[in-house]
C-alpha cells in the first residue's frame, strides 16, 4: 500500500516554485522521484530550486513566466512536455498577498489579486488539464487557503480570502467536469504557515497572535504541506476529487 504514495517517473509541474511553499513541495516530490518544471515569475529563484532538485538525481528545469498570462502558461506547459514528458502531476501554487480596507481598495489590487491568485489557476489548470487527458488522466493540485473557508481576524483582506474561495469552489467544478477524462483536481488549504514572509521581525507580533488562537498552539511549517501534497498527487487519494484538503494546525475548529 505505500507503494502507493510513490511519484517515481512522474512529470510534476509546480507553479511558484522559486521559494517558500511551492519550493519544498518541489523538492519533497523530487524526494519521491518526481522530475521537476520548476515555474515562476522569478526565473532565477526557479532555477536554483531546479538545481536543488537536481541534486536529488531527478530531472528539473527552470521556467520564467507569469501564471496570469495564458500565453505564458501555455508555452510553459508545451516547454515542459517537450524536454520532460508530461506532466502527470502539477501543483498551483504561485500567488501574491496584499492587505487593505475594503472600502480603500484600489481597483487595480482587486484586478492584479484575481488576475494572479484565481484566473492564474484556472489558466494553468487549463493547460495541464489539456496535456493530461491527452495522455489518460493525471492529478492537479491547487493551493487554496483557510482564508477561502474563513474571514481572518484582524486581516483587512476581502480581495485574497476572495480569491481562494474562488480557488476552493473551482476546484470542485473542474474536478467534476474533468473526472471522465481521468483527470483528479484537488486543493489543499494550509492554514497561517511560517515562510520568509511570516518569518520577519516585523510580523513577530501577528505571529504570536496566530498562534495563540491555533489549538496546536504554533504555525504551520512548509515541510509539513508536503504530506498532503504528495498524497494529493499520488495514487493514494485515487478516490478523491474535488477535495479540500485543510492542513491549518486546528485554527479553524475555532
């Protein structure tokens, strides 16, 4: 049965995977011997993941790109198709944060949010989705939030938990309409989790709130995202679709 859980041979492609947690998703798939595109709008942070994964005697390439532009994700999915096959698994996780009152939200965050935080999922679901019925089926994994369930205290912040929402729903609709093609769509939705972002000093106060309202008392680390993802990707969630799954340390029992 834990044969399972292995990645070996598959093609994975990973959107944010220049840092934090689309970086140690990377490289903890590589570990169950997934190759790697490695796709992000930073093309320098994507190749030095693709370096640490290769290290771990995988294939891994760096893509620059912005998962907003369709054309941009298009071509990086023919790119990844050609030099690694693929892909049988992706993860889509590239997104930004911004905070603001709602009623001094500037259009141009509400639009740049949506653009890059739900459209830039569906348009790299999009083009996975494509390549994989091709091929007989495969498994995609959208990074949603608690904040899609949930309205963060002390969080101005309408637009992202907006967003996620939207991510969380889609994910169910695609995984449904998709499900005759063999192709599974899952979410997973970590709750506050520690990153460079979240580890800056000047952030040590909002930390310590967080944690003091998390049953388990402490944030989410990223390496602890891996499990999830990796059963989300392997044949051991072979029943699962349109699933959010919420990996938040018990915040939202609260």
């Amino acid at each position: 049965m834990l044969n399972s859980f292995s990645l070996e041979g598959k093609v994975a492609f990973i959107t944010g995977a220049g840092r934090g947690i689309g970086a140690t998703i990377a490289e903890g798939w590589a570990a169950c011997g997934a190759h790697v595109a490695c796709f992000d709008i930073d093309g320098e942070a994507a190749e030095r993941t693709a370096r640490t994964l290769r290290a771990l005697d995988v294939k891994a390439i760096a893509i620059e790109g912005d998962v907003a532009d369709p054309l941009s994700v298009g071509e990086a999915v023919d790119r990844t198709v050609r030099e690694l096959g693929g892909p049988h698994i992706a993860l889509n996780n590239a997104g930004i944060a911004h905070q603001s009152p709602a009623e001094d939200l500037e259009p141009a965050d509400w639009r740049r949010m949506i653009e890059v935080n739900l459209n830039g999922v569906f348009f790299c679901a999009q083009a996975q989705a494509r390549v994989m019925m091709r091929n007989g089926g495969g498994s995609i994994v959208n990074l949603a939030s608690m904040s899609g369930r949930i309205v963060n205290r002390g969080l101005a912040q309408a637009h992202y938990n907006t967003a996620k929402a939207g991510v969380v729903h889609l994910t169910r609709c695609l995984a449904v309409e998709w499900a005759r093609h063999g192709v599974r769509v899952n979410s997973l939705s970590p709750g506050y989790t520690m990153t460079p972002m979240t580890a800056r000093p000047e952030v040590a106060g909002a930390r310590a709130e967080w944690e003091s309202q998390t049953p388990m008392g402490r944030m989410v680390r990223a390496e602890e995202l891996v499990g999830p993802a990796v059963f989300l990707a392997s044949g051991a969630s072979s029943a699962s679709t349109g699933t959010d799954l919420v990996a938040d340390c018990g915040f939202t029992c609260w």
